[in-house]
C-alpha cells in the first residue's frame, strides 16, 4: 500500500517495513572493485550532473516540499551542485538558512553557490571517517540552535562502505525531529559502488538504504518515487522501430529517482 502525505501530493509514499532482527550484510557486501582510497578518484573536480535534468527537475520539487528554509541543512556527499530550489538558495543569502556541505573536492564546494560560508565547506572521507564532526552541526552559531534541521545526500549513498556508522553518527547531529533524504537513482561509477549493489535490482536497494535507516536508529523511514508516470507512459510507447530499440536497450527514457528518508525522533 502506498500513501500520500499533504505535503507531496504528486508523489506516492511508501512505507519502509523492517525485514531482520539483526544487520543482514557481510563485509563482501560493501567490497568495491576498486579498493583504494576515495581521495584519488576525487582529487579532480568533475563539473557534471550525475541525473538528467527530468531528475533533477523532479528532485528541486521534492526538495521544495520538504525543506525548510531556516535553521541548518547538511548536504553530504556535496559536490558543485546540490540541487537545491531557488527557495532555498534565496533563504541562503540572508543568513536565515546555513547549507553545510561534506565531499571530497575543494574546487567543486567551493563553486556550490549555497556553500556561502567558508567554514561550511567541509572535506572529508567518510569512507575513511564515518563521523560527523560535532562542530560542523554549529555553523553559523548566533541565535541558531546547535544541530541540522535536515539532511540530503544525492546518488552517493551507494558509495558509502560504513553506511550505518555514518548515518547513526547523522542522526546525533541531527535536532529533534531533524529529517534525512536519500536520493536513489540507477546511475553510479560501478567500480566506487559498494558490490552489494550492483547485484541486486532497483527495489531491493530501495530496501537495502531503508535497513541502513533503520539499523542506524532513524525512524519513520518510508520510500517516496519521484517519477513521472504520466512522462514514463508517454515514453513506453515508441512510435518509431529505432525507439523501440533504444527502449529495448534501456536507453531514451529519463533517470528513475526515489527518496529513501527517516527522521530522528528521540
């Protein structure tokens, strides 16, 4: 069953349902086929979209439902773009709203145009250190209470080989009620991804980042699918022999995106 909360009316909603007592995956689960450190990979700034902008357009809606527009946000996993919407790059010109972001290249956080602050530049490897720095939850400082209102992560939690670490280190940066968004798509470097998830299918690595969720303390986990139906049917019927065959060859249709999110209750 799906639902539709006020908030997200065009996107349906559903549920993350726990499935183990106990964590399911082996340390060959998060193995990568390349196996050494992030910081090489990275050390170029790459100036691209890692979706197609039907993605992206889908993701600033989602956004623009979900996230506030005062107090802390933390993009980790950042790079030159978070795909924020205007509303939010707005709040972050007076001060009203801080952006942190956490990646891996100084050229790429520094061109983010909601990274304003240098202090809210972040480099780290959370492959190397799956901890959230305390002090980075306090940006800002002024009248603003310690912790993140929100978090987003874009298209990189595939990356990730501490998942749980990383995002239970998350949750107690988090305020109260503080919410964490999980963009998913199908696209990735297939060499930096973890070895689980190029083995599995779209749906069960929706459910593998919900028990990342849960084993890391969140709750209200549920899975939201940004796709545009009306677009993916008009797209399903090709009206020439090469677009059936591009179809066929899983190309020509846009980038499928889901949110896998959670909230910090206690």
């Amino acid at each position: 069953m799906t639902s539709t909360p006020a908030n997200i009316k065009s996107f349906p909603v559903e549920p993350y349902v726990p499935r183990h007592a106990s964590w399911p995956y082996s340390s060959i689960d998060f193995q990568r086929q390349d196996p050494s450190t992030d910081a090489s990979f990275y050390s170029s700034p790459r100036f691209v979209t890692h979706i197609d902008d039907h993605a992206i357009s889908q993701l600033r809606n989602y956004y623009a439902d979900v996230l506030p527009t005062r107090g802390r946000i933390l993009d980790f996993c950042s790079s030159w773009i978070s795909h924020y919407p205007p509303t939010i790059e707005e709040a972050t010109k007076d001060g009203e709203l801080i952006v942190v972001g956490m990646g891996m290249n100084k050229a790429e956080l520094e061109a983010n145009p909601v990274l304003r602050r240098e202090d809210a530049r972040v480099l780290r490897d959370l492959n190397e250190d799956a901890e959230i720095p305390s002090e980075v939850a306090s940006v800002g400082g002024g009248d603003k209470e310690e912790g993140f209102d929100a978090a987003t992560c874009v298209v990189s939690i595939d990356y990730l080989v501490r998942p749980v670490e990383i995002l239970s280190s998350l949750r107690q940066r988090m305020k109260p009620g503080g919410t964490v968004h999980l963009a998913v798509s199908n696209r990735c470097f297939p060499t930096k991804a973890v070895s689980r998830w190029l083995r599995v299918d779209e749906q069960e690595r929706l459910q593998m980042v919900g028990d990342y969720l849960h084993f890391a303390g969140w709750k209200n986990i549920e899975i939201v699918d940004l796709g545009d139906k009306e677009e993916d049917r008009k797209e399903q019927a090709p009206t020439t022999s090469f677009a059936a065959l591009v179809r066929s060859m899983g190309m020509g249709g846009h980038d499928p995106l889901w949110i896998v999110r959670g909230t910090r209750e206690d």
